[in-house]
C-alpha cells in the first residue's frame, strides 16, 4: 500500500486521462488502488498541484531575473511636404523651399542590467515559497489517503450491515414459520404469526435501507476517489482487528518528524523568514546598467531641391572664379587666369545625391552607441519600508507560533486517537463475545419457543437481541479502522498493512 511521494504522485497526472471524474475503476478495487485512482482524479489533488507548476514557474523566473534585459524596437514614419516650421521661423525664412514628403524607417537596440535587494533575495523568497506549496501538497495527499480509507471502509462496513441485515431477514422468516408450524398442530395462535409477519416486513425495509446505504457509500467513495459514478466495483481489501501495541511516545516522535501538517508549517516559517530579508533589502541601494544601439534611414520623395542646390552652389563657384579672373586681368601685372570649367556641378555628384536618397527602409545610418550606469540609494521614503518590515516580521511570527500550534494539536492527536483506538480494540472484543452470547441466546429461544416452553414474545426480544449485537459488533470493528485510518493521517506514515 506504499505511495510514491510528491513528485512520483505529480507524475501520475501526466497520464492521458480525460476530464477529472471519467476515468473508470476496476471491476474489483483494492485500497491501493483506489489510492492510486484518487491520486491521479480527486479534483482538489489536481488543484493543489497546479500551485506547485505555478512555484516552480516562480522560481525560474526568479533565476531569469538574473539575466539582462534585452529590447529591439524598430519603426516607420511618412512626412508629408509643405513648409515647417521652426519655433517661430519658417522654412522659407531660412531659405529652403520645396521641402518634399519623407519616409524614415528606424531600429533601437537596448540592453540593460540592474541589481537591487529584493532581487538578491528574490531566489531564495521562491524556493521557500515552492517548498511551501510542496508541503501543502504533501497535507492535501496525506487528507485525501486519510479520506479515501475511511470511505473505503465506510463501504465495508455497510457491506456488513447488508449481511446482517440479510441474515435478520433469514431468522424472521426462520420464526414466522415456526410460530405458522405451531399453529398447525395446535400450540400456538394467530397473533404470533401475526408479529412473526410484522417482523418479517420490518426485517425486509432494514434489508432494503441498508442496500441502499451500501449504494450510496459506494458513491461517496467513487466521488473521493474521482472516478466514474456510474461504477460498481466489488471491494478486495479486508482489515484484520488487530491488537494495538504501538506506544504513544514512539508515535509523537514519528508524528513531530512526518506529519505533513506540521512540515507545512514548517516550510510556511521558512518563506516568512524569507519575507523579512527581502522587505529588509528595501533599504539597499540599487544599481543599474545600460547601453544602446540605434539607427536610421530616410529618404525623400524627389530630390530636386538638394541637385538644384548642388547645380546652384557650382555655378556661383564658376561665376566667383570668373570674377575673379577679371579682376585679376585688371592688375598692373596681370596674374594668369584661372580654368574655371571644372568648378561647374558634375553629373556624378548629382547621382551620387539620388543614389545616397535611395535609402529606406534598410540603409540605416548608424547613431553613436550609448552607455550608462546608474546607482539609487534610498534616503527617505516615508515610513513604508519599515511598516513592510514589521509586517513580514508579524507574519513570520504568526508562522511559527502556527507551527507550535500544530505541534501541540499534533501530540495531543496521537495521544487521543491512540486512546481511542484501544478503547475501540476492547469494544469489538467485547461486541464480538455479545454477538457470540446473543447467538447462542437466539438458539436456545427459538428451541424453547419451538419445544413449547416460551412465548413468541421472548423469541422476538431474543432476535432484536441478536439483530442489536451484530452491528453493534461492525461498527465496533469498523470504529477501529476509522479510528486507525485517523492515527495514521496524523502520525504521516502507514501502521498497518490491510
């Protein structure tokens, strides 16, 4: 009846299963493996665990905070032509005019670090944290085993009652033909076979309550276990009563050292000492670290204005040089002129103006790189970050004076439960020698009754007699179960094998 722990239990959930509550039991179900449907369907197993996948998301993204940032921005912009303006100048007043449309294509490329106190403890917080999920986990399992056993045995038990109940039915008709065998031969009369039919009816509805008890404990069990209602399985496992000889110290120790309920508490402690470091590192300072790499490109829709400035600025060379010549011819002693045809715009320096325009959206011009780093000392932030401290050391409080809590309760479970649990040992032995004595009183009865020597009356005190020891018997025996089901949930490990 061992269970895997946790993680093999997180591994039954990756079995192709469809959705929780459809998957169908056996024909016969042993507890073990009702254990085993339960681990993989009960609704709220399945819940907790997700908590755990989201922890240890946390975690990795704890870790991934480690790892600088990286950015890459990139966008496209039309401008349409007309005349701009600058403050409170116009284009025209600076001397450009026929500004065209543009297109203006860019990139940005960023990448930054930063460290601060939170984030050196930002690790730790979420490994606590996942431990603490974990041992709630652990709890809900330790519950949902404590739960499926006792609906196990709650099925058992009123398996047995049906028996009894079948056997009442047995006995009444068993008297009713003896009290109808009497009256033949003259001995008896109409009214006791009158009771005897009225017990006969009354034993008919027990069998029938406790067919249905047996059907509907079996549902409660298959909605614990998550299974398909619709199921009938025919239960294999049987409980011997056996005498308790555990000792309540040994099952303290074993209890304060495994009961999930107090490593819950536990863990809880751990992430609420965690919690006081990181509300503390509000107080460090930060640093943070950065750089990046942008471009552009930008192209005009015509590039008329920039050849006809690049005409315009050539012929005022041509014209200058020619001035110059002149003036130089005037000279007492002419200089010799100058060649003034090359300072003319060429053809080459206009294409090179439309081939350099041909530039969106790809041919970026590259802006200088950037780098910068930054520190943030916090001086004064009003009373936040010590009301955050406090806070965490509140809670870090609460969790342990939780976990002495459950530490205590803990004890005084195994103590009270382990009483209980012998209380209920001696009362099934006590039950089982009235079931004997009640059986025995039965018989002699009906041979009294049948020989003459006693009434009706005293044969039906002697079957309720009978009826009354014999569940009295199964809810004694099965008081035990429970009552060990409910010592091993507490103690977090198994006592018994079924």
């Amino acid at each position: 009846m061992a269970l895997t722990p946790l993680a093999a239990a997180c591994a039954l959930t990756a079995a192709p299963l469809g959705l929780a509550g459809q998957e169908r039991v056996p024909g016969s179900l042993s507890l073990a493996e009702a254990l085993e449907v339960a681990f993989r369907n009960n609704p709220n197993i399945l819940a907790q665990r997700n908590d755990v996948g989201v922890a240890d998301w946390n975690v990795r993204s704890a870790y991934g905070d480690w790892i600088p940032s990286a950015s890459a921005s990139s966008s496209v912009s039309w401008r349409g032509s007309g005349e701009e303006r600058f403050g409170t100048i116009t284009a025209n007043q600076l001397g450009v005019t026929g500004q065209p449309s543009y297109l203006t294509s860019s990139y940005n490329l960023g990448l930054s670090f930063s460290v601060s106190g939170q984030k050196l403890f930002a690790t730790g917080q979420a490994k606590r944290n996942r431990d603490a999920v974990q041992a709630r986990v652990v709890a809900a399992e330790n519950s949902l085993r404590r739960d499926v056993t006792k609906a196990y045995l709650a099925v058992l038990r009123e398996i047995e009652a049906r028996a009894v109940a079948e056997q009442e039915l047995e006995n009444a008709e068993l008297n009713l033909r003896l009290a109808e065998g009497r009256m033949e031969v003259g001995s008896g009369n109409a009214i006791d076979v009158r009771q005897a039919e009225v017990n006969v009816g009354r034993a008919r509805v027990t069998l029938l309550r406790s067919q249905a008890q047996v059907r509907t404990t079996r549902l409660r069990l298959l909605v614990v276990v998550g299974a398909d209602l619709g199921a009938e399985p025919e239960l294999e496992t049987t409980f011997a009563l056996a005498e308790p000889m555990w000792v309540a110290a040994e099952l303290v120790e074993l209890a304060l050292a495994g009961n999930p309920d107090i490593r819950a508490a536990v863990a809880d402690v751990a992430s609420a000492r965690y919690d006081v470091r990181s509300a503390r590192s509000a107080y460090f300072p930060s640093l943070s670290i950065s750089t990046g790499f942008s471009g552009f490109a930008q192209q005009a829709s015509s590039t008329a204005s920039q050849e006809a400035r690049a005409v315009a600025a050539g012929e005022a060379a041509m014209r200058n040089c020619q001035a110059q010549n002149d003036l130089f011819s005037r000279l007492a002693r002419p200089l010799p002129p100058r060649d003034c045809s090359g300072l003319g715009t060429p053809e080459s320096v206009l294409a090179a103006i439309r081939a350099g325009n041909d530039a969106f959206p790809f041919d970026f011009t590259r802006s200088p790189p950037s780098v910068g780093m930054s520190i943030s000392i916090p001086v004064f932030q009003g009373l936040s970050r010590q009301r955050g401290v406090e806070s965490a050391r509140a809670a870090l409080s609460d969790s342990r004076h939780r976990r002495v809590q459950q530490e205590l309760a803990t004890r005084a479970n195994v103590e009270a439960e382990l009483e209980l649990v012998r209380t209920s040992y001696a009362t099934a032995l006590i039950e089982e020698q009235n079931q004997s004595l009640a059986d025995d009183q039965l018989r002699l009865a009906r041979e009294r009754y049948r020989l003459g020597f006693s009434n009706f009356l005293e044969l039906a005190e002697a079957q309720t007699a009978k009826a009354r020891a014999d569940r009295e018997r199964i809810y004694s025996v099965f008081a035990y179960h429970d009552a060990v089901a409910d010592l091993e949930a507490t103690v977090g490990a198994p006592l018994r094998t079924p």
